[in-house]
C-alpha cells in the first residue's frame, strides 16, 4: 500500500509544474476541441468507505479553478455502517472533512476529464455497540489520494466516478480504506 502511495504522490507532483505553467484562463483545450471548465465545482455523490464495517453515504466537493488545469479542492463526507454477530450490534459513523490540490488532465475527448487529487484534514469515527461501555470515538489526521474521471453530460452537467487511498490514524492505528464514489458535477462561471 505504501508503494502505492508513493507512486500517486509522485504523479501529483510532477503534474503540480505543468498545472503552474498554464495560463489564468479555465478553459482546457484537447486537440481541435475545448472544455470552458468555468470558475468552479460543486459536486454531490454517494460514497463508500471499505473497512471492518463497510459503510455507505454521503459526499460533497466543491473546487475553485486556478488557471487551466489546476484546483483548490475542498471535500465533506459523512459515511454509515452497522454489522450484527450473535446478539451484538455495532453502528459506525465516519466524516471527513479534507482540502488540498486537484489536477485536470486533457483528454482526447470533451467527453472525459480525468483529475487526480491530493487532500488533507480531519476524520472523525464512532462506534455505538448494545454492549454497556464499549462505545468509542476518535478524531484523527487524514489524508485522502486518489483521483477520477468527469463525463459531461452538458457544458455544465457532468457524472462523476471517483476513488481514493483514504489513510487515517484513529485510536492511535494507522489503517488505509479504499474510498470510491459516483455522483452529479455542477460547473459555475460558464
């Protein structure tokens, strides 16, 4: 996993220069084609989160464009599992709340855009057990790497497809999940 990591990490950095590079307007352009990417994002999805108890919920990002091809990324996620063996239940709750980097790529279509991102912040787990004593909660240093691919639907509408490294460090355990999504992309300042 960590191999992995690195590699992604690596790949953000060196597209930070080429993101640096580009001039102050967001448009994108891919061969004969441009993609106007406006000034902003707002994006509202369904997540998952893997772990001892897989969780499904909720995802919100929200992105302000800096030239071209580069991003400032804020992202919210709040995330709901519970899991039963024998008579125990056990309903975990995990948020999120992450900013950083985001890089758009060209591609061959105005169709696609993949991006890839690097964000950091604050998670924050609980556990809620029919057992007297043993619920628990932590908050901890996180970070997630991963990135995605846009398909416009219009020039401001567009689905996206997205996963993530999540890493986090609760009750003092570093633990790294996978972390995907689906859901709507809305493009402002077009």
């Amino acid at each position: 996993m960590r191999k992995i990591s690195l590699i992604l990490l690596s790949a953000i950095l060196l597209a930070l220069p080429v993101a640096a590079q580009t001039t102050s307007t967001s448009k994108t352009t891919s061969g004969s084609s441009s993609l106007d990417r406006g000034t902003g994002e707002a994006y509202l999805g369904w997540t998952h989160v893997t772990g001892d108890v897989g969780k499904n919920g909720w995802d919100i990002t929200g992105a302000y464009n800096i030239g071209t091809h580069f991003a400032l990324e804020a992202e919210g996620f709040g995330a709901y599992g519970d899991s039963t063996l024998l008579t125990v239940t056990a309903k975990q709750h995990e948020y999120g709340f992450l900013g950083g980097g985001k890089v758009d790529f060209n591609a061959h279509s105005e169709k696609f855009v993949p991006w890839v991102h690097l964000l950091l912040g604050v998670g924050h787990t609980g556990f809620d057990t029919n057992i007297p004593g043993a619920n628990n909660s932590d908050t901890s240093f996180t970070w997630a790497l991963g990135g995605g691919l846009d398909y416009n639907i219009t020039p401001s509408v567009a689905a996206r497809g997205k996963a993530d490294i999540y890493h986090t460090s609760y009750f003092g355990e570093g633990d790294a999940h996978a972390k995907w999504g689906l859901g709507i992309l809305y493009r402002f300042g077009k």
